[in-house]
C-alpha cells in the first residue's frame, strides 16, 4: 500500500472513532493537528510520512480517557499500524512520539523527542492556546464537571505527572498551569512564530473575563498568577 493510501486509512479509522467526541479532543481537533503538522514539517523539513501519521494518532487513546494510563496511545497505535507494511524502526518512533507529546505538568521533566515528534508537539500545543484553546478547554473542563472559576482555589506548578493527572482544579486555573507556558515551550521556530499571536489572544481572554468577573476596570489587580 501507498504511504498517501495509508494515511488516507489511519484517517478514516481516527475520524470514525473520534467524531462524537465532545470534550475538545474530537475528529476536528486531530484534523487541525494534522493540517498543522503537515504544514510546520514543511517549514521545519520534517518527515511527512512520520509527521502525519504521528498527527492523526496522536489522541487515539489519550490518557484523560484511558484511566490515566499514558501508554494506552502507543499500545493503540502499535496495534494498528502493525497492519500495514511499515519498518520496525517507523512505527517505533510514531508510537514514542504518540506517547511522549503530552503535556505532563508545569515542573515534570520533559520527554527527549524527535525532529518529527517536536513537530507534532507543536501542532498539538497549538491547537491548546489561541481562540480555539480557550474553547477546548471549557469544552473539556463542562465534560469533567469542573466549576469555571473559584477565586479561592488557586493554580498549581505540579512537579509530576501524577499530580497534574489527579488535578481537579477550576478550569480558569488551567490557563496558568498549563496553557499560558506553552509559548515559550514550543519547539520550532514556526510554531513559536504562530504561538505570539494565539497566547495574546488567551491574554486578553483572561484580563476580560475578570473585568466582568470583578466588575472593574482594572482587571489586574485579579490576575496574580499571570
């Protein structure tokens, strides 16, 4: 088979998995990853084949819906490449790179990955922060039933992954734990080019939500994370 053949395939088997997804990680979150990727791998001269497919199954069994488990996306997505006529070390490097882009907390140590794996991180983180971001992430906070704001809960810098898995904080909180960080994580020139405007979009989110919140005019002397 094609290498276009078989990410035409892994396409349509993650679409059909994924659409009715309603927490921010659905089909149309994956397909912005992959548009992304595709286009950074361009910029960044990185391997389309890996990129792609790393792309498309980069959420196919993320840990937020797998009881925490953060290798179930490799363990999936081994099990399904396997069927197609890949190399040992092709498939490897996807399922690392689908094992390893996570976000795992503000103060956790980070993966070592590929070209093509910082890559895919970086469409990922992406689609995290800007407009798109701030909508995902009320999208997934409403489905875990986590209350918007609590002024009196405030952020955490989680040191392990297992602190920011069990983490159960207002969903306002994840901007400052997470979100707000990954400009400055981003892993290539092009995505940190894009990041600029997105993460000022998430600036001015904030600032507006607690002029409303606090029914002020100076909204920061309520942002003391920032």
């Amino acid at each position: 088979m094609e290498t276009n053949e078989i990410i035409k395939c892994i396409a349509e088997t993650v679409k059909q998995q994924q659409m009715n997804e309603s927490g921010g990680h659905d089909w149309w979150h994956t397909l912005r990853v992959w548009e992304m990727a595709k286009y950074i791998a361009e910029q960044e001269n990185g391997n389309q084949f890996i990129v792609q497919i790393s792309a498309l199954l980069h959420d196919i069994a993320d840990w937020k819906y797998n009881e925490g488990n953060e290798f179930a996306g490799g363990e999936k997505a081994r099990e399904l490449l396997c069927g197609f006529s890949l190399s040992k070390a092709t498939i490897t490097e996807i399922c690392s790179i689908v094992d390893n882009i996570s976000f795992k907390g503000a103060k956790t140590q980070i993966s070592e990955l590929s070209h093509n794996g910082k890559i895919v991180q970086d469409a990922d983180r992406l689609d995290a922060i800007g407009a798109i971001g701030i909508a995902r992430t009320f999208a997934y906070g409403g489905l875990r039933g986590r209350p918007m704001y609590d002024p009196e809960i405030r952020p955490q810098r989680h040191k392990s992954f297992d602190e920011y898995k069990e983490s159960v904080t207002p969903t306002i909180n994840h901007f400052y734990e997470k979100l707000l960080l990954l400009k400055d994580r981003m892993n290539t020139p092009t995505a940190k080019q894009i990041a600029e405007e997105r993460h000022r979009w998430m600036e001015l989110f904030l600032e507006q939500f607690y002029r409303e919140w606090y029914f002020c005019e100076n909204s920061n002397t309520y942002t003391p994370w920032k």
